[in-house]
C-alpha cells in the first residue's frame, strides 16, 4: 500500500501556495516534480565529487565517472537492455530522437518510407521530416480512430519493403493511449524496418523492457521520471548503433585524430561527444533508485486509481468531452468542457492554483484530427492524490460558471 | 478623442473598483463577450497572429492620420484583454501608437495576460499594432 502522504513530503516543491491556494501540480506529463534524494544528489555531486569524466587520472575524475557509469548500469536495467554499451546519454528524448533520425539521413534513399503515428508529438515528427527532407525518403502516417487508438490494420496496410523506420510513443502525451508496441514492432520486424519505441511518457508510468519488445530503439527523458532536466538515455540494439554514422563531432567521442583523418571511439561513446551532463547523470540514478524503492507495480496501480476517480468524477460536469478514450490508457486526462477555450479554463485553474496544461501539447497534429484547438490536460505522478482531483473538479466548475 | 494615456488612467480606475481577481476576471470576459470586434471579413489568415494557446485576429486601417483597428480572438480573456487594448489605441494618431506603452495592463493587475509565457498571442499582437503604426507613419 502507497503512503502518499510519506511521499508528499520528500518532494519539497509540492508545499507552498499557489495565488494563495495550495499548489494542486497536474502537469506531470511536461515535467515531474524532484524529490529530495534527487535535489541532494545534484548538490553532493558539486559539492563532493565534481570533476570531468573518462579523462582524469586524479581521484576526483575517478570518481565522478565511476558515478556516471554507474548510472548508466542503472539505466540499462531500467530498460533490461543486455548491453552497457547500448545505453547512450542524451539532454533529453528529443536528442535521442534527433540523434537516431540524424543517423537515419545516411541509410535512408528515395524510395524509402518512414512510419509516425498521428498522435505524435513534434519531437517524433520533425526530426523524422527532416531526415526525409535530406534523404529523399516519404513519411506516412499511420492514422487512428475518433477514440485515439491507432489503426493496426491501417498499419499493416502501410508496412511494405521500402518501409525501413517506424517511429512511435509507448504512451500518447496528449491522449494517454497505451501504444500496442510490441505488436507494432513485430509487424515492422516481418518487412526488416527498425522501430524506434518514444518513452517520453511511459518512463514513469510502465515497465520498459527492450528485450521483451525487441525493440531497436527506446528512449526517455530523465525529468519526467523524477530526475533532473537536461538528462535522457536512449537505448539502440548494438548492431543498430554500429550502423548510424555519429551524431556530433568532439571530445569523448573519437579513437584517434589527426588532420588527416579521424576514427571513432567505439560504442557508447561514439554517441557522446564532448563533456556530458554529469551531475544530471549521476542524479538519474537516484530517480530511477527512488522509484524502483516506491516500486512501479504501487506507481501504476495509485496513478490508475486517479485516472479512474478523475474520469469519473470529471465525467459528471456538463458538457463534459474526454479527447481520448483509449481502453488502455495512462494516467492522462484531457478533455474540454462545452464551448469553453481550453486557454480560458487554464487562465482560471491557475488562479485557483491548479496547475494543467492547455493548448496542442507540442502535438499539433492531433489537435487537427480532433478538430479541437487544444485540450485541457491533468496528468498524473505518484505524488497526486484523489483530494487534488476534487480540487480539480471543483475548479473546472468554477470556470465553467464563470465562462458561460 | 482623449488621449492613450488618459484612456489607459480610465481603464485603471475602472479596475480599482474589483478587489478580487475573480471579480476582474469576470469583468474582463464581460468585455470579451459583449464586443463585437471584428468584420468576419478581416478573420483572413493573413490577420492571423498565432499564438501557441490561442489565436488572434488584428486588422488596421488608416483614416487619415489615425490608426482604427480591429481584433478578434477565439479564446474569451484573449479577447478581453484585446477589447482593452482596442480600446486604447484605435483611433489613435500612429506616431502616439508608436511612443506608447502598455503598462495600464500591469497596472490592473493582468501582468501575466502580457507575459510571453502565456504565448496567447497578445504580445505578438501589441507588436503587430505598432509595427502597423509605423507603416501608416512612414506613409504620411
């Protein structure tokens, strides 16, 4: 049994007034909160163990890489991936993305095809246009239907030979929707396609095992799994990272360099030009630590009871409409209420000291399959607790009296 | 026609009487409803000023040596913070648009309307006002 209360107070954000109400943080799904382990670790690592990494031969610089690699050890659990060496640091999910569709451009000829979802996020989008831009390939889209869920036979339909990526989150970060990957990835498997697995959301949410899935590439961000900003790690299959060309030039990432010529370090370092993110590093570690002692299956099972209560208890308002309707679905709920813009009900709840998000969610696309200008978002952490969804509730019934 | 400055002291005064948020809230959506602010014929997508959370619709024209605009936007505190705004500005001579400010909006305790944070478009759209100004200016 979870003791939201006892996990209340390891976040020490969470407690302070908002336009003077207590903070209710329904925003879980752009970033999550820190807890104090978190907060320390980054302090104790400026403090005690600062020093650049996989270059010195002093304590210090011992140090600090052994705490970093240690991290990524941890990260490679986190996804059960076989290999260390599969397990590249990134700033973020978006780097990684960037990092595979980067490597992409070379692989890639015209009559390629690269597969997104409609429900992408920009991250999961641009970066695969602009690997087809330069490369000449198409992009197609695999479409869903009106409650958010993709299309599988759409799918199968688009997957042919000249199919050579797929590209699609784990979980929707406008809908919630809980993607079949594992289907997704077999199907793209049978025509010889790699399929990159946007984690962006699930980090916190599921279980990610890449063996499992056989996935090619995973990836998440490490502040949306309690950890700082500026970190991700992405997880690419050996024989696929061998395959990409480097993504930036620099330190850290060659063999040897002359003028004449350079050869590249070998895997994971190929991928991590210059000095990392190290405090951030070594702090995943510590979030990936924290929640593995909360354990995911209690994460899961209060954040399900939430979605449940919340959909319930929302359901109830006038002119309530979910966008998203998923049968498997994550801790994400948005919605609009009548005729009311998403930015006016937004406006409102923060005066109230309620914390959502509104508009397209970086994922434009979706707002247009809906034909919706945007949603309200309420999303979710194993910190929120059933009294911030009646606070919730209440608030939307405010604005909505006060909007109409 | 009174001046920008004055306009924006009367608007001031007129938000002192609300001593709540919410009352001034309600009295910007108020002012979002009732007006009509644009010819659906200007709601072109070249009046467009896109914002991330809402959209905004500007239209300028020049009558003699004022600026008259009109303004549209599909979020209603959007548009109530524009009516304001309209309020301020049209029928204005473009060079005093130019040299104006638009702290009243701070003033009345809406600071966050104009914050580029909210990416609501309105600071886009006070941009997008005197840049017309300017032009009808250089035209004199």
């Amino acid at each position: 049994m979870l003791d939201v209360s006892q996990i209340r107070q390891q976040f020490p954000i969470l407690h302070q007034e908002v336009n003077g109400y207590p903070l209710v943080y329904l925003d879980n799904g752009a970033t999550t909160h820190k807890p104090k382990v978190v907060i320390d670790a980054i302090q104790h690592y400026y403090e005690k163990q600062n020093s650049n990494i996989h270059r010195g031969v002093h304590y210090l610089s011992q140090l600090a890489t052994d705490e970093y690699e240690a991290s990524r050890e941890t990260v490679r659990q986190h996804f059960n991936a076989d290999h260390l060496h599969e397990i590249i640091f990134t700033k973020g999910n978006t780097e990684a993305i960037n990092l595979v569709a980067n490597g992409f451009r070379a692989l890639l000829s015209s009559t390629d095809e690269v597969l997104v979802s409609a429900m992408e996020h920009h991250s999961n989008i641009v970066p695969w246009q602009m690997a087809c831009q330069s490369s000449g390939a198409t992009l197609k889209v695999i479409p869903m239907n009106n409650r958010g869920e993709l299309d599988m036979l759409a799918y199968q339909n688009l997957l042919s030979s000249n199919t050579k990526v797929v590209a699609v989150n784990h979980i929707s970060n406008a809908l919630g929707t809980i993607n079949p990957v594992k289907e997704i990835i077999q199907l793209a498997h049978q025509v010889g396609a790699a399929v990159l697995v946007d984690g962006a959301q699930s980090g916190p949410h599921a279980h990610i095992d890449v063996k499992d899935l056989d996935a090619d590439f995973y990836c998440i961000s490490g502040h949306k799994i309690y950890g700082p900003t500026g970190i991700g790690a992405l997880y690419g299959k050996e024989e696929w990272l061998n395959k990409l060309p480097p993504y930036q030039g620099g330190g850290e990432m060659i063999a040897t360099v002359s003028f004449k010529e350079t050869t590249y370090a070998g895997l994971p370092h190929k991928f991590e030009a210059g000095t990392p993110n190290i405090a951030g590093g070594i702090a995943l570690k510590t979030a990936i630590d924290w929640l593995n002692g909360i354990g995911l299956e209690n994460v899961m099972k209060h954040e399900h009871e939430l979605l449940e209560y919340a959909t319930k208890e929302l359901a109830k308002i006038e002119g309530m409409r979910f966008i998203g309707e998923a049968s498997n679905k994550a801790a994400v709920i948005s919605f609009l209420v009548g005729d009311i813009h998403p930015y006016d009900m937004g406006m409102i709840l923060d005066k109230l000291g309620i914390a959502v998000r509104t508009g397209h969610h970086c994922a434009q696309p979706v707002m247009d399959e809906f034909c919706i200008p945007g949603t309200i978002r309420a999303s979710f952490a194993v910190y929120n607790t059933k009294e911030e969804v009646d606070r919730l509730v209440e608030g939307v019934k405010k604005a909505q009296q006060m909007l109409s | 026609m009174a001046s920008i400055k004055d306009i924006q002291q009367d608007i001031v005064d007129e938000f002192d009487m609300f001593e709540e948020w919410m009352e001034k809230y309600e009295h910007i959506i108020e002012l979002g409803k009732t007006l009509p602010l644009i010819d659906e014929n200007h709601k072109t997508e070249d009046n467009l000023i896109k914002g991330c959370q809402s959209r905004v619709w500007l239209h300028a024209e020049k009558q003699d040596n004022t600026v008259m605009f009109t303004a549209d936007s599909d979020a209603i505190m959007t548009k109530g913070i524009i009516a304001l705004l309209v309020r301020t500005f049209s029928g204005q001579k473009a060079q005093d648009i130019v040299e104006a400010d638009t702290d009243f909006i701070n003033q009345i305790g809406l600071k966050e309307q104009l914050s580029p944070t909210r990416a609501n478009g309105l600071v886009s759209m006070v941009k997008q006002m005197k840049l017309y100004a300017l032009a009808f200016q250089s035209q004199n």
